[in-house]
C-alpha cells in the first residue's frame, strides 16, 4: 500500500438531502464493495442489497437514528472515476434504539427497529422511545483490504463512540452503552472492538447464512458512562 494511503479525511455524512445527493453513490458503492468482498462478515448479502431502490439508500441517510463516519483518501491520485475521493473505511451507528441491549432476542437486524416513519422521526421522537440507558449498535463496519492494519476502523470506532457520548450528554443522559454483534469466527473484527473497549456480553447463535452455514456470534458492550463524558 502506498504511504500516501495515510493521508485521509473522516466525514460524518450529513442527513439533509442535497448532502445525500453528493454522498450517496460512494455510500452505496463502498457498502455494496463491502458485502461482496466480505460475504461472510455481514448479516446482509450484496444480492439482498443490490436490489435495494434509490429510496431505501437514501434512507440510510436521511435516517436521523443513523450517523454513518467515512474515512476518504485526500490525495487526488486515489479518486474514483467519478472525481470523487475514494471511500477507505465506513461504519454506521444506529440509536438510540427503542429496546435494551440485554434484549438478546431482539432482532439482530437493527436497521429494523429504526426504519420505520423515517420521514416523520425527530430527534425528540427517538428520545422518547429510546430504552434507558440509551443504547447504540456500531453496524456495517469495513475497511477497504488496501487499507487495513492501519488504524483507520478504530478511529472510526472512536468517532461513533464520540457521537454517542455528545449525543447522551446533551440531553442530559448520565450513561450510553453501545452493542456490537460480531461473527465468533473473525479474529480481525473480533480484536478491533477488543482494542476498542468493547467487553463479551455473550455467545449467542445468528440465523444460518443463505449457504446454510451457522453463525455462532458474539455480543459485545461498551459502556460510557459519565465520568468518561
Ligand atoms: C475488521 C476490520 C474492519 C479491521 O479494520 P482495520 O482498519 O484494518 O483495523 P485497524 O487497523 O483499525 O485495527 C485496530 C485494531 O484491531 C485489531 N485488528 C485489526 N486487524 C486485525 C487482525 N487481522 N487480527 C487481529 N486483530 C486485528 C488490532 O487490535 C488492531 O490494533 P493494533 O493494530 O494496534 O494491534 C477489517 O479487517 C475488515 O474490514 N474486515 C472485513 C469486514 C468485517 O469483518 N467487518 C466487521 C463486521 S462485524
């Protein structure tokens, strides 16, 4: 990888529409990227997602329970064809969610919980729904496989967390905890949201992939409270 790959920029994709018109196509891409590349790491698949319509992308983003973080590569010689930067790493945090994170039997799906009346949704609709504490998922996590091994998840990890923290704090909430659902068999992953601070909450067993294979998982917490605030 070239040494240059270290010179990159973080966004926290924007929920207004026009930003959604500039961000969407390398959203899509990356995530379709990731899913194709990564069949094995996600509980979507790139055909499910493939066939998803212009609406249902742009409502990842207009979703105000989800706040997606990017790291582009800054230099010019690493944008697509398009002219745009190319993406090197992404993650979602969705929440505050309507259920605990001890609802284990919960749909592990929490785009589910999330996506219905998005239109209507405010910040003070979540607010008032949201189980106590308040309770975030870290979803979609990829990094790009010519950039890996250097850092770039974990900032984004940090960053999410650092949303959730702001996001508790200005309303006065004293504690978050963030959840993580995590396939037992990716050491990568599974070390990242180690390094991170995530603690094993329990093993728990996912819907078999389309392949028929089982999914033994993991739940993992972080909890911030308000002296970490
Ligand atoms: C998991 C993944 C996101 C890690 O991304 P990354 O940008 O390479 O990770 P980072 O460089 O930020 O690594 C941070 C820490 O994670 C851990 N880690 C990362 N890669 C690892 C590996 N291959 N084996 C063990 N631990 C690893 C290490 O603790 C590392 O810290 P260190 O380098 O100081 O030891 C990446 O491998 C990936 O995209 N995998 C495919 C998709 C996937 O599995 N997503 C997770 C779905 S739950």
């Amino acid at each position: 990888m070239a040494s240059d790959i270290l010179d990159y920029h973080i966004l926290h994709l924007p929920h207004d529409p026009s930003s959604i018109t500039l961000h969407l196509p390398s959203y899509k891409s990356f995530r379709l990227f990731s899913l194709q590349t990564s069949p094995r790491s996600f509980g979507s698949t790139h055909a499910r997602e493939l066939a998803f319509s212009d609406e249902e992308w742009s409502s990842r983003l207009t979703n105000p329970a989800a706040n997606t973080f990017t790291a582009s590569a800054s230099s010019k010689a690493q944008e697509n064809e398009n002219g745009s930067p190319q993406t090197l790493c992404s993650n979602t945090i969705l929440g505050p969610l309507p259920y605990s994170p001890t609802s284990y039997s919960a749909d592990p799906n929490p785009w589910n919980a999330i996506s219905q009346s998005i239109h209507t949704l405010t910040d003070r609709d979540l607010f008032a729904a949201a189980s106590r504490p308040l309770h975030f998922r870290i979803n979609g996590v990829f990094t790009h496989p010519s950039a890996r091994g250097k850092g770039l998840a974990k900032k984004l990890i940090d960053e999410s967390l650092s949303f959730a923290k702001s996001w508790a704090a200005e309303r006065g909430e004293g504690e978050a905890v963030v959840s993580i659902i995590v396939d037992s068999d990716n050491p990568a992953a599974v070390g990242l949201y180690r390094k991170a601070g995530f603690k094993l909450v329990k093993e728990m067993e996912l819907a078999p992939r389309e392949d028929g294979s089982v999914r033994d998982a993991l739940f993992m917490t972080l909890r911030l409270d308000a002296e970490k605030f």
